[in-house]
C-alpha cells in the first residue's frame, strides 16, 4: 500500500460500494475465463493500491472477491478446483484481498468522515469487519471461521444476531433457512445472497391459517425452497426491524403458525428471529445483499412525524419578522446629540463608520459565499465527469483484458493444432519408413521366390504347348480317318460316326500363375484365422473381405474354383477383381500365414476405383455395395432360372434386371422388393418390382428419451407405409393422395442389413458442413431373426422355408465419419467360434461381446444348417 494517497474523488464510500458490484451477465461466463478475468483484476487492484488510490483499489479487490466466491459456488468448480484456483492467483491471493480490502475499508470510512466531519473523529472499533475475526490484525492471516453454534448467545432468548448470520453467509453453510416475512416488492429489490433464503410476504400472514395454506399462496420456485423446513438444522426469520418480539407483527404470527400449526414438519431445534431484522443486518454487511441502496420503507409514526412538522410555520426564530420600532417614531423623534461636546460627535462617526463597514463586509461574505457555491458546484460537476472518465476507464481495461483471454484462448487452440500436426507427421514418417523397410524386406526375401515361380511357369507354359499341339495332332489323325472310312463305306446308307470324345476341351484363361505379392508372416491358428495388414488405412476394405471370407457359399465357389467357369472377360473389369480375391481367399484359408498382406487386391481395386486408392478413410458400406456389383459383373455368364408355369410380375421384373445372365453372387446376395401404391379416393393398387443387396435402415438418435433400440423396430419403420401427393391415379386419371407400401417379393440367401448412423450435412456447393454419428445401442438376434411379417402376401409361399436369418458377421465403426476405425466380427463355420478380426490381430470372441453401439453392417443367412448349428 503506497504511503501517498490520492485525493477523494466519490461523495461518500456508499458511492465506492456500488461501483463495486458486479453484473450477474459476467457469472454466466465459462470457468476458465472467469478466473483469468479474475486475475486481470486482482492485478490492476495491485497497481491501484501502489499508486495510491485507495479507492479504486477497494473497487478492484472487492470485485475480486466477488467473482471468486461466486465461482466457489459453481457446479464445475469442485471437478476443477485445483486448475482453477491456479488460474484466480490461489488462496494467497483471494487471502491477501480479503486483508488488503479490510485496510482499505477502514481507511476510506476515516478519510471519508473526516472530509464530511473535519470536527469529529470516527473510532474504527465501532466499524464492522469484512470476514475478519473478533480479535487480530487484519494485516495477519486470518483462520476460517468457525459456523457459529446457533443454540448459544442471543438464540437463548430466540434471536440470531446479525453478525452470526454473516458468518453462516460466508462461510457458504447450506443447514439454515431463512424466512424473510418482508413485503414481495421489498424482497424483490433488495435480499440476502443465500440461496437458502425464501419471501413468504407478509400480506398472505394472517391468524388462523395453516403452513399448509401459506404454501398454496407461494410461487413454485418458493415452494421448493419453503420445503427445506423440514430438513434443515435451523430456522431464521426476520423483517425489516425485527427488534422485538410483537405479538401483533406478521413475523410473530408466521412463528406461531410454524410451531402450532404445521403438524407434518417436526423443527430440529428452536425457531430463531433476526435481531435488528433485514435493516440491521444491510447496515453493517452492505455487500452480502443485492441492493445495498434500498432502505426500509418509512412507518406510519414516522409519517405522523411529518404531518406534524409541517404545522409549525417556524422552525427558525430568525426567520420570524420582528416590528420595527422605529416605524411608530415620531417624525420629531430626532435623536439629541450633544454638538457641543466633541467626543460625542466622534463617537456617533464612528459608530456610522463601524455600520458601514459591517455592512460591507457583509456584502464581501454574501459574494465569497455565492463564489463558494460557484467553486463547489464546478468541482462537482469535475467530480462527476472524472467518475465517468473512471468507468469508461475501468470497462475499456476489461474488454481488453477479455480480448487478451480470447486471444490466449485462440493462441492455446493454436499450440494444440500444432501439437496434433507434428504427431501426425511424426506418424506418417514413421508408418512411411515402415513401408519401405517393408518393401526392402518384401523385395530382398521374395526375389528367389519369384525366380522360382518364373521358371515353374515357363515349365508349365512348355508342357501346356506340347498338350495342345499333340492334342490337335490327334483331331487332325482321327478326322483323317473317319474321312477314308466315309469314302470306303459310301455304297452303305449309313451316317458316318464321329468320336465326341476327341473333341478339344474349351480352353479357360488360366490367371494363377500371376505372382502375387502377401507377405505372410507368422503361423495361423486354423482355418480362415489369417489376418490382413492395415495398408495405408484400408481397415474398411480388410473387415469386408474378412465377412465375404466367412460366407460359406461364396468362399467355395472361390476355393474349388468353380468360378473360373464363369469368368466374364468382357466385363468392366475383365474379371481381374474375382481372380484377385479368389487368390486372396485361398491364402486367407491355406492355414499358412498369421497375417498376410492384400497388395494386389488393393492395387486393382484401386486400379478401378480411384477412390480406394489413396489413404483416405472410406466408408465400409459404400465398398461393400460396389464390390457385389464388380463381382456380379466379372461372373454374369450365368442363364436365369426361369420358373415353370406361367410367370408372374415379379418373375417378369426379375428376368427384366438380370437381362437374361445372372451370376453366382446375383442368386446369393440380392433379393426383389415390391411396392404398392393404393390410391385413398378410389382404392386403385399399382404395384412396381426392383432388385437390392442390402437393407439400409434408419436408427433414431441418443436423447433422453432414447437411449436403445432393436432391430424389429428399425425394420417396421423401414416397411411402414407413408403417404405421398400428387400421384398420377391410373383409374381416377388425376392427380391422388396415395398410400405407399413396402415388402419383399423374394428374400435373398444372404441377408445384409446396414444402420444409417452417419448424419451428412452438405452447403450448397456439395461441400461437407457439418457430420455426426449416431452412438445408438441396436440389439439384434444372433439366431433366428424372422422376416416373415415383411414379405408380400402373394410372396409368401415361394419365401415360406427362406423366413428366418442366422448371423455369421458383423462389420463395427469406431470414432466419427473422417477418423475412424473398423473392425469383423465372424462365425467361422469350421470351428464352430466367433472370432474378431482387426486388421492382422485375430483373436477368439465371446458371443456376449458381438452386440454393442459399433455394430454397423450386419450379415445373415438363411441356409439351415448354419441355423441347426
């Protein structure tokens, strides 16, 4: 504290206290940046009290204090109570406040006294303390103060004093209510800052009603509050001067009602009455109230009072006119004067002298007085201004000191980004120098590998030429004979006879002599237990190769290369996508590697699909629905199973699709849908047929309200039919409201089922705004899931033995739409045990572990024995 004061610029320390206050908008503002601004404060209070000014200083600390206590009380303020004390300076600093803020008051109210009263010395005992103990120095540390003990002192007669009810206000104690009986209006202008602390107005007291009653007449936020009574410690009441106990007062009558006539509510200890009341108390602890301004509204005595001042005309005995007497003179009352005498004549001089001179210098006193009033009225008017300079002073150094937190706040974000761009390259350089070890590894060990596959190659090209060409010597033999046998045999009416059997074999294009790149590593732990290598975040591509891998059908159609029968060379993608994942799937099951490496799988796709080429992370759904279709494409040499009799819609529109060539993959992964529009005014059906892969159905997002759903739910909503306008109505032949239903005309064998959990939000452009992801738990069956109740009624029998689904793989999504990871759950129908497959970690997996809030793609099958099993 400087030892040079500055001048006092406020009227009066009450002046000082309301520049004090602090807006309750600044409480509203996060934690974090309350305590820097807290700081910024205790900081510029420092500055003002080395300066000199006390009172801006005791407005600095006094604010301090404020925010500080106000931020004790705050829900988050436990969880991070450690961080954010760091921040506020720590208990030194709000402890140094609290003292320094007790100096400065007492200063202040001298100084301000002996401005105000130069004659009479104020003593500082009779001053109350700001959370200071009875006896100590307030530049000492001050110990907590203890709750005081409410069954002593005053509380013997029934009265709480004022200065115990402010060491339960500050020491933040939550076991007393306090009941103020005051009017709703004076509440409403200025309480007590307890949050225990509830109105019950006097004007709804009266004698004879209940507690019952009084609460009927509360406002739900005082009723919650009127029922601590209950189960509080103690209660305190009191009013605006709650001195005495009157038998007549509201507050006596609210005591009486309590003790007698509330009968559901047993009192701890004995009911307590403020003493001095809500006015006593605002007088000595000014700023543990909301309007330290508002003052007790005036009695009826007091009023009386005025009323009978204002009939004294008189208050002054100056001001009453006096006679002059000199008025009733008579004109020849002359004063005598006495000319002969000179000392008499001297005398009346100099008494006329003396009368003009008090007469000027009466004249001189009334001008100082009114360039006084000039002077004050001038420094009033400096004073006001300054105050305003003041406060435009103090709001410019909080805005700038709240830009300068927004600023460590950004600078802070800033250090983050930073920190997360350098572990990501860290990431890349690392996972980049992985790959090329493993490249040189790869290229070091594989190259008598390769060399060794040339020659078997070149080996078997050689033998397949000499099968060939003695294979078209042999036709070329044959022919010739049968040739000379017609001719010596053409007397005979007999048709020549030809050896079918001779007949070439179509040759197939023949891919398995490709040397391909897997790196296998390690010993696999059975059938179809091989893991893929995670290349350059393809994990979406390895788990739907892992689930395609455990679909019985399909994988032995590639393993017995049966599909090698059924190759479509003129397809988009030559059929390389079957051979590359046929040959994927025999090393995946040769019982060989722990964990192999799919470079050429990756590399063709990629190859075909610029999308998948990169490192970018892709969604497993999407990859899934366009490797069906290459699939569908590469092996689409198939003739369609045309049924016998008469075809029906769904035939024809089946045989429309398929255009006459069906694949291996068509007859396992799709299924044909009907929809049925009925028209509401004349009942008119129109029915329309197409083919799909997969389900893909809508989940409702985490609330309150929702927090799990089933399967069977998201399927009805799926299926459950809607309404739509304007419909051209075939019969009607005008524009209906029309009804439109969903069902499935033809269950596929393999049923894939896909939650939308994934929310896009796009601009304008196409861009991507905004994504979310949808964390709902779906629970679904691992046996038995019946499609029944959603199939066509006309479809029923044809699908009557196709109607329940077994599970056999599930494809999980962790994290959000950009950074995410995904793993397979499989049923490996050789050994009989679920298995997850993340990246190359293979490991066994308890069934109870197969459902959870990751669950994305599901895959079902309808074949019987899966379902026995």
């Amino acid at each position: 504290m400087s030892s040079i004061k500055k001048e006092l610029y406020n009227h009066s320390f009450d002046d000082v206290m309301n520049q004090a206050d602090v807006s309750e908008k600044f409480f509203h503002v996060e934690s974090k940046k309350l305590c820097r601004s807290a700081k910024g404060i205790y900081v510029a209070a420092q500055e003002a009290d080395r300066g000199g000014d006390e009172e801006l200083a005791f407005i600095f600390y006094m604010r301090y204090i404020t925010i500080i206590k106000s931020l004790q009380k705050k829900a988050d303020f436990r969880s991070k109570q450690t961080e954010l004390t760091a921040l506020f300076g720590g208990n030194d600093c709000l402890r140094n406040a609290l003292n320094t803020a007790e100096a400065l008051r007492r200063s202040l109210i001298s100084r301000f006294n002996e401005r105000d009263n130069p004659k009479k010395t104020p003593s500082t005992e009779t001053i109350p303390a700001i959370n200071s103990q009875q006896n100590g120095s307030s530049n000492k540390p001050r110990s907590p103060i203890p709750v005081p003990d409410l069954s002593q002192n005053d509380s013997c007669r029934g009265f709480v004093s004022t200065k115990e009810l402010f060491r339960i206000i500050e020491d933040g104690q939550n076991n007393v209510l306090i009941i103020d009986c005051r009017p709703e209006n004076d509440f409403n202008e200025s309480k007590l800052k307890y949050i225990h602390c509830v109105n019950v107005p006097e004007e709804i007291i009266r004698n004879g009603i209940s507690a019952g009653t009084i609460q009927s007449q509360l406002s739900t936020e005082s009723k919650a509050l009127w029922a601590y009574r209950s189960i509080k410690e103690d209660i305190i009441l009191m009013d605006w001067d709650s001195e005495t106990d009157h038998l007549n007062a509201p507050i006596s009558t609210l005591k009486n009602i309590l003790l007698h006539w509330d009968p559901d509510v047993h009192y701890k200890n004995p009911i307590l009455i403020l003493n001095g009341g809500y006015g006593g108390f605002m007088d000595f602890y000014p700023t543990l109230t909301t309007n330290s301004r508002n003052r007790r509204p005036r009695t009826h005595f007091e009023s009386e009072m005025d009323i009978n001042l204002d009939d004294i005309e008189y208050s002054n005995i100056n001001e009453v006119p006096m006679r002059d007497e000199r008025i009733f003179h008579q004109l020849n009352d002359v004063p005598i004067v006495d000319r002969s005498s000179k000392a008499a004549a001297e005398k009346l001089y100099s008494e006329e002298l003396q009368q003009k001179r008090e007469k000027l210098l009466d004249e001189q006193i009334d001008n100082g007085q009114s360039l006084l009033d000039k002077i004050m009225e001038l420094k009033n008017e400096n004073i006001q201004k300054y105050d305003g300079d003041v406060t435009k002073l103090e709001e410019a150094r909080l805005n700038i000191n709240n830009e300068r937190i927004e600023l460590e706040d950004k600078q802070d974000e800033l250090e983050q980004l930073k920190l997360k761009y350098d572990r990501l390259q860290e990431q890349l350089q690392a996972e980049q120098a992985a790959h090329e070890q493993f490249r040189n590894s790869v290229d070091s060990t594989m190259n008598a590998e390769i060399e060794k596959r040339i020659a078997e190659k070149e080996a078997k090209e050689n033998d397949l030429r000499i099968k060939r060409k003695r294979e078209a010597e042999d036709i070329e033999r044959k022919q010739r004979e049968s040739e000379m046998v017609a001719r010596a045999r053409l007397t005979k009416p007999k048709l020549p006879a030809f050896d079918r059997g001779a007949k070439p074999q179509r040759i197939i294009p023949d891919n398995d002599n490709v040397i391909r790149n897997f790196s296998g590593q390690g010993h696999a732990s059975g059938p179809g237990l091989t893991g893929l290598v995670n290349l350059y975040n393809n994990c979406y591509m390895n788990n739907i190769v892992q689930c395609l891998s455990n679909t019985t059908d399909l994988a032995e159609y590639f393993l017995s290369d049966r599909y090698k029968l059924h190759i479509n060379r003129a397809s988009e993608t030559h059929g390389r996508i079957v051979e590359e994942l046929a040959a994927l799937f025999k090393e995946i099951w040769c019982k060989q590697y722990a964990h192999i490496g799919s470079i050429d799988f990756r590399n063709t796709v990629g190859h075909y699909h610029a999308m998948f080429s990169g490192p970018d992370h892709q969604d497993s759904h999407e990859f899934l629905r366009i490797l069906i279709d290459w699939m569908h494409l590469d092996l689409e040499t198939l003739s369609p199973e045309i049924p016998r009799g008469s075809l029906t819609a769904a035939d024809k529109a089946w045989l429309t699709f398929v255009k006459n060539k069906e694949s291996a993959i068509f007859r396992l992964f799709y299924g044909q849908f009907k929809s049925t529009l009925k028209c509401v005014e004349c009942k008119c059906e129109s029915a329309t047929y197409d083919c799909f892969s997969d389900l893909s159905l809508q989940v409702p997002s985490v609330s309150r309200e929702v927090t799990s759903t089933d399967i069977d739910k998201c399927l009805d909503n799926f299926f459950y039919g809607e309404y739509i306008d304007d419909w051209e109505c075939p019969r009607c032949k005008d524009k209906r409201r029309a009804i439109k239903k969903l069902d499935i005309s033809k269950l596929p064998k393999i049923l894939v089922i896909h939650f939308k959990r994934f929310q896009v939000d796009l601009n304008d452009c196409g861009r991507l705004v905004n994504s979310s992801k949808k964390q709902i738990n779906i629970s679904f069956p691992l046996v038995g899931l019946n499609m029944s109740k959603h199939i066509a009624p006309s479809a029923k029998a044809i699908n009557q033995t196709k109607q329940l689904y077994n599970l056999y793989g599930v494809s999980n999504h962790y994290g959000t739409l950009t950074a995410g990871h995904y793993t397979a759950f499989c049923k490996s129908r050789v050994l009989q045990k679920w298995f997850k497959f993340d990246d190359k970690k293979v490991t066994q997996l308890d069934p109870s572990g197969i459902q959870s809030s990751a669950a994305y793609i599901l895959f079902y099958t309808n074949d019987s024995s899966l379902l026995l099993s």
